[in-house]
C-alpha cells in the first residue's frame, strides 16, 4: 500500500479523486482522523491530509547548569539538548531564591523580564500540535510500502512535509520517501506531479524551520518584553515580532509624516462649459493656471472672468495613447488589485486558498509573474468559455488570436502566476469566492489580450481673456479592458467642437484650497511596500497586516496606527532602532534564502538572529520603564471617548472584571461614578471635532461600525432625548387573548440597556415577549403573520423599508429558511412554532429572544 501525505484533508480528498482508477474513492477513518483508500494501477493507495503544522516549535521550561555539562534544557521525553548560552549571562548560584531563578539554573517558562536574556537563547523543542493526525499516521505508515509527501511546493509546504516523514521514520525508517510537487488540483497537474516523482527537498524545509525558530524567538522575546514592561491598564498582550515590528513602523513612519506636514495655500478657478445652445453636453473647465499660488494673481484672474457667460474655443487637440495589459498575477499583485475591491489582503488569501483547493485557480502564493511554456494558455481559456457565459465572448476574441501573454520582472521556476484552472462551474462559488475568482480569471484573459487605445481630446478657451482648458478620455479600443475592466475611468466625452466655436459657461468659481500630505497606506498598497522594502514572504504578509490589527496596533482602511502602535514604535526606536528597520528583517531573510539554496545552515542562521536581538536586549531592559510609561499612556488616549460631563475627566472603554462585558467609565472613578453602555456587536471608535459631544446631555457621540453593514453615530448615554423613543402599541397579545383578557404588545427601548423589544403588557402572568431590531424607525401595521399569529410590523433601514414577523421562532421563516436550502429540516418547524407566544419559562424565553434580536431574518420589502 502507498500512504499519499498532503496538507490539508480537502486536498488528500481530491488527490484520491484524481489519481482513483474508477469510481469514488472510499472514505475511511483511521482513529478520528479521515482517511480515502483508492487503487492506481490496481494497486492500493491511501491519502490523508494534515492540518498544516502537525508539529509546533517550544522552548522548555527550564534552562540548566552544570560546571561539567554546561548549560542544557531536558525534554519532556528525557532527551538532553545543550544550550549555547553566552558566558557574559550570570550563572547559579544566584543570589535570589525568586523566580525565575533556581537553584541550578533559570525557569523561562513564567513571564519575567530577568529570564528575557536567557530565553534569547534557549533551545528550541517540537512538540506535537496534531496528536490524533500523527497517531493516525503512523498507524498508516506501518503498514505501507512507500509514502509520497503531497504538501503545498513551497518552504511552508516543504517543512509540514519533512516533518510528517519525521514522525513516519519513527515507525518506518526504512520505508522509501517521494514527494509529489504540483500547481494547481487537477487532473493533468495531479497526473504528471505522481508520474514525476522527486526527493524532499530538504534545504527548503531547512529554511522555512529556519523561519520557524527565528520568528519564535524575536516574537517570545519582543511580546514579553511590551508586556512586562506595562502590565495592567487596559489588558492585551503587547505583541511584536521581527516582521511585525518594522511593518508598523512604516504606518508610523508614514502617519509622523502626515503629523509634520505643513499645508500651502492655493486658488483654482474652475467652472462648468457647453456647446452653445445645448446644456446637455456640459462638461468641466478649469484654469490654465492649474494652482495659483499667488492669492493676487488669482483674485485677478477671477476678476476677469466673474460673471462670464461665455468662451470661444482656441485650439482643438487630439492625441491617442496605448494602455498596455498587465502582467500576471503573482500574490502581492492579486492582494493589492483585491484590495481596491474591497477583499482585505487576509481575507483575499483565505478565498484563494479555497478556491485552489477546490481546483477553480492555481496555487495562490506564488513570487513568479511569466507563464511557463508548458502552460496550456489556450485550454484554460477555452475551459473558461465553457464554464463562465459571462466570458465566452472574451475568450472567444482572445482564442482567435494572436495570444501573446505578457511577462512580469519575476521568472521563478517552482509555480506559474496564479491563473484560473479552466475547470469547475463558477456558478457554485458564493459571493466573496466568486468575486475573487472573476478577478483572476479576468486578469488571466487580460495578459493575453493586447493594449486599449484611449483617445484624449484637450480643449483650449478664451474666456473673457483668460486662458481656460477641459480634457476628455474616451476608450476608442477596448483591448485587454473588454476582459479587464477594473479601475477604468468613466468616459469623459467632450462635445465634437472645433477652433472659432463659442461655447456657454456659468458657475465659474474662485476656490481656496490646501495642499495634502501624503496618503495613508490602504491595505493593498502595504502589501506593495512589504514587498519593496523585504519585509516578510508572499505567505505571511496578509497574516502579519491582520495581526497588527488584532492587537488594536492599527485601525481603519487606508491604515492608521493607533496611540499604542506609535507609542511601541517610538520606544523601540529610541532605545533600539534595528528592530524597527526593514534592513535587519531583509538581512535574516536573505540569510535564510542561502538556507534553502544549501549555500548555509539552519544553525548558523540561528544563531545569528539570537546574536542580533541579544545585542538590543540589554538596552531595552534598561529602558523597561521608560516604555512603561509611554504605553499606558497610549492605551489611555487610545481609549478615550470623550470627557466626562459631570466631573470634565476622561471617558474610556473599560472591560468589566466580572463579566468581561465593555462598557465606558470615568477615569475620576471611585470619584466619578459615571458609565455608559456600549451598543452590542459594533466597532465603538469616537468622534472627533464639532460633533463629538451631544447637544442635548453633553455626553460623548459615538460612532458605531456593525460587522458589514453602514457605520451610524449615537449620544451614548442612553437616557438622553435623542436616544429616546416612544413606546408603540402594535398588536394584540395573542396568548392573553386566548386566556380571556387583553393584553397590549408594546415595542419600547430600554433606557438602561439601549435596546428594543416587544412585550406584553401582561407580562408577568404571559411572559411573551419579542425582541427587535437595534435600529431602524418601527411602524405598526395592524396585521399579524399568518404562521404564528405574531405582530407584523415594517423597520426603516438605510436600505428602504422592510416588513418583519417578530417572532424569531416563527415557522415561515424555518420554511423559508429550508426552501433556501433545497429542503425543509425535519420537525424544526413544529418545534419553532409554539415557543415564542407560549413560553413556559419566561427566563429562558427572554434569553432566547434577546440573543436573537439581532438576527431580525426573514425580511421582505414592505409593500408600497
């Protein structure tokens, strides 16, 4: 039996697929891990998938002493490994019996700042991450004859594979090892990778467990290092890293930047013009003098022209320029053009994975930016005409030739650009899977297609004696732009005039304006200068951009750092500037590149990084509380929302000791008792400027961003009149009725809380109760759900009107719900219906509502 090894369990699913004689593959478990027996060639095969890493690098949690052995850590299995730590570093006894100091040598394990230097150069241990994947497969490997390792080709891909034959040889070290090396999950790739058969390269995988260790000790060092040196305040472990740190320096660099920049004033005259008599053929004008700089020489040139009713045009230019195609796709590409599409450079990277998993585009992280020769151009295209209507036409025009692909400045051998497969029904990809995948499908058409023609006509006009021009672009040849058409500017048609025509123009206007610092870095662009300036690899850039904003370092899109990421930038520069410059990153990064072209070793590589971060160490524990103090007082400005109206002190975001809830405090507390609810599920970020306090209370505004849907603005304290809402009477209560009284349903807004609901008036004997939508103007319309009997009432959204059954256990919305997907779910529908107007319990009731009441599903629009 042959044991085929890959990285994840969709793809061993669809290599079984691919390389079965006939038929389904069979689907196994050995242990609780899935497993796919097929046969090739009549012989048995068995394919299994890891989950990435099965093994997790560690340090101990002690380093030892011994005059004879020196310094050494002891596995948990017993294993003895030497520890190479500098003579300069104080050896035991120690004076202090407190940890982290033993009696023979330091504890690491805990979090102290004495064991920071220690730590620097402990030894490092793998541990397994994936118990049950590695029992599974040395069961597995028992019993085969030959294992080929299927992980991803590349230095990640590479050392997952070292390491799950590692754990092979420990039950089979005799067994012959193959790697299998592909580009994209189908047949022919597949076919030709097991037909082709390879060793390990095991320079690679030195190099990405170089990478490994490397990033584990600046990342276990740096993050112990923020943190200790201010514990407390407002939580968070402040993280940092070798990539992570110079990464945020550049957002900091860039925002000190726009902080030290001085705006020049300077005056536009611009205006509106058209073809005389015809006001449907308007277009802009502005100036010859683009800026005036000189607020005179404007004033005067306005003087001229103020009032000016008409022009009379000079000179009638037309110049036709080629806009080439571009090159292909290679990961930073496809992160930035995602990017100015709303896709975040992680979450483009999550969709490219699954999309090459399932065989739709090739293997997503790539440097190379030149297609093979052996690349089938034209049967990719002419499987995309046969699974993408939308595209037929293109790929039609594109198949007639002539085909000439572009080339990019990268050529690398080990995958092409990433490129559409030709295969699978893009139809079965949901929306932000589809919308990436178009994407590249239609930048693949685009590299083979030849340049747009765009057409400019320049304008010139005599306006009162004052020189005025207007531009137009028109795409006259659509070119590569028929398959690409991101990021191209709506035609600006300019009206067929000529040299002598007279032309009308009105609204001309004196306008002063300032010049702008430089832009913040968006996402993509980032992604860009990473790869400009060496920091991180086409793998870890997206991951790194969205660690930064999970550790609240940066906020906002373009990106801005916050008080805290400049507060850690600034320090660490002060007081050891090489970890915030992209240099050191792309020295040990070019080391490690000597790794896997076998021109150094891993240990080598090591050691020098331990060397590097030793020799900043000293100085940064030095300064311990000098960044201390920086910290706390970013995570205090980060915080703020306000100030106090009752005593003038800061308003924060504070996290509740007991039940981990945030909610906004006085920084005058015990003094101040002052607090705020903050509103469920949104993103709380202040209000700066005229409208930051409200009107009505003088409490902080606030605005508030829900995960994917419009950002509003509210007065946080929930009394105050502009949150106030009247209560509604919208129905009758049903479940009174029946028990022969009248109850009111009531929709109102909690004062305390903030939030909506129905309930009854009777609701202590009844307990019904609904919730609702957090926001959105609520209207009665006097009717009740024909499923369940339920108010029917219409929610105003930014989206227009919407009319909801409250009930959130109504049966038709299990129905529709089910309809939506292809079939109903048994009894769920029976068990819904009665729970929402007969709730035996009116504690678990209010429970389940209340968590619901967000999840107002079931919309439709309201009838007008």
């Amino acid at each position: 039996m042959k044991l085929v090894i890959a990285e994840k369990n969709i793809a061993a699913q669809k290599i079984a697929q691919l390389l079965n004689d006939a038929g389904k593959p069979k689907n196994d478990k050995v242990y609780n891990t899935a497993v796919y027996r097929f046969t090739v060639q009549g012989e048995d095969w068995v394919s299994m998938g890891l989950a990435g890493h099965i093994l997790a690098p560690d340090f101990p949690d002690e380093i030892l002493f011994d005059k004879k052995q020196g310094w050494y850590s002891v596995t948990e299995d017993g294993e003895v490994l030497p520890a190479d730590v500098p003579d300069g570093l104080a050896r035991p006894p120690y004076s202090s019996k407190r940890r982290p100091y033993l009696a023979n040598g330091i504890n690491i394990k805990g979090w102290k700042v004495e064991s920071l230097p220690y730590l620097t150069w402990a030894p490092i241990v793998k541990k397994p991450a994936e118990k049950e994947i590695i029992r599974a497969l040395k069961n597995l490997a028992k019993k085969s004859d030959a294992v080929i390792i299927a992980t991803d080709f590349d230095r990640e891909g590479e050392l997952i594979g070292s390491d799950a034959l590692d754990m092979v040889r420990e039950v089979a070290p005799d067994i012959p090892a193959y790697r299998a090396r592909y580009s994209a999950l189908i047949k022919g790739e597949v076919m030709a990778a097991f037909d082709n058969l390879v060793e390990l390269d095991q320079n690679l995988a030195d190099a990405g467990e170089s990478r490994q260790y490397i990033d584990l000790i600046w990342g276990a060092v740096l993050t112990r290092y923020l943190t200790l040196a201010r514990f407390g305040g407002f939580g968070n472990v402040r993280s940092a890293g070798r990539v992570q740190t110079p990464t945020l320096a550049l957002v900091v660099e860039r925002e000190r930047e726009r902080l030290a920049f001085v705006p020049e004033d300077y005056w536009q005259i611009r205006g509106i013009g058209a073809a005389q008599g015809r006001s449907d053929t308007e277009f802009k004008i502005s100036h010859a003098t683009a800026r005036f700089t000189d607020k005179a020489a404007a004033e005067t040139a306005f003087a001229h022209v103020d009032g000016a009713t008409s022009g009379r045009v000079t000179a009638v230019a037309k110049r036709s320029r080629k806009q080439q195609p571009p090159t292909p796709f290679n990961t930073t590409s496809l992160q930035a053009a995602a990017a100015a599409e709303g896709i975040s450079p992680a979450r483009t990277m999550r969709i490219a994975e699954s999309l090459y998993m399932s065989g739709f585009i090739s293997y997503p992280r790539v440097d190379n930016t030149v297609y093979p020769r052996s690349l089938d151009l034209a049967g990719i295209v002419g499987g995309l005409a046969a699974g993408s209507p939308a595209l037929r036409p293109v790929c039609s025009k594109v198949l007639a030739g002539p085909m000439k692909p572009t080339r990019g400045k990268t050529e690398t051998t080990d995958h092409p650009p990433i490129h559409p497969t030709g295969q699978g029904n893009p139809e079965t990809l949901d929306g932000g899977q589809k919308k990436l995948y178009m994407l590249i499908a239609r930048r693949f058409l685009a590299t083979l297609m030849g340049p747009a023609t765009i057409e400019n006509t320049k304008l010139s006009i005599d306006v009162a004696g004052e020189p005025f021009t207007a531009s137009g672009d028109v795409l006259v040849e659509a070119g590569f732009r028929e398959a690409y058409p991101y990021g191209l500017k709506r035609d600006e048609q300019l009206p067929p005039l000529v040299e002598g025509d007279i032309v009308d123009v009105r609204d001309i206007k004196l306008e002063a304006k300032q010049t702008e610092p430089p832009a913040r870095y968006s996402q993509g662009r980032l992604v860009q200068e990473m790869e400009k300036r060496g920091l991180g690899t086409k793998s870890t850039r997206a991951s790194i951009i969205e660690r930064l904003y999970q550790v609240r370092y940066l906020k906002n899109d373009p990106i801005e750092p916050s008080q805290l990421g400049m507060a850690i930038v600034d320090a660490l520069h002060d007081f050891a500037p090489r970890i915030t410059t992209p240099e050191m990153t792309a020295e040990l990064d070019e080391d490690m590149t000597k790794v896997a072209e076998g021109a150094d070793t891993q240990d080598h590589v090591v050691d020098h990084s331990r060397a590097l971060l030793a020799g900043m160490l000293d100085t940064l524990i030095e300064h311990k509380d000098d960044l201390g103090e920086a910290i706390a007082d970013a995570v205090t400005a980060d915080a703020k929302v306000g100030t106090c109206p009752k005593c003038g002190k800061d308003l924060v975001m504070k996290t509740s000791a007991k039940t981990r809830g945030s909610f906004i405090g006085c920084m005058g507390w015990p003094d101040c008792d002052v607090t705020y609810p903050v509103p469920s599920g949104v993103k709380v970020s202040p209000i700066e400027g005229e409208g930051s306090v409200c009107p009505e209370c003088g409490a902080p505004r606030i605005k508030c961003q829900p995960f994917r849907q419009k950002a509003y603005e509210m007065c946080v304290n929930p009394k105050c009149p502009t949150n106030f809402e009247p209560d509604l009477v919208v129905g009758e209560c049903s479940v009174c009725k029946e028990a022969g009284r009248h109850g009111d349903l009531v929709a109102h807004k909690s004062e305390r809380s903030g939030k909506r609901f129905i309930r009854c008036t009777n609701y202590d004997e009844c307990g019904v109760s609904y919730p609702l939508p957090s926001r959105g103007k609520l209207s009665a319309t006097g009717e009740v759900c024909e499923h369940c009997g339920a108010p029917v009432v219409v929610v105003e959204t930014a989206r227009g009107p919407w009319r909801i059954c409250v009930n959130m256990d109504c049966p038709g919305k299990e129905k529709k719900a089910a309809a939506g997907r292809g079939g109903a779910r048994k009894g769920a529908s029976a068990k819904a219906g009665s729970r929402a107007t007969k709730s035996a319990s009116k504690t678990s009731s209010k429970t389940s509502r209340t968590k619901s009441a967000t999840k107002a599903s079931a919309k439709k629009p309201a009838s007008s």
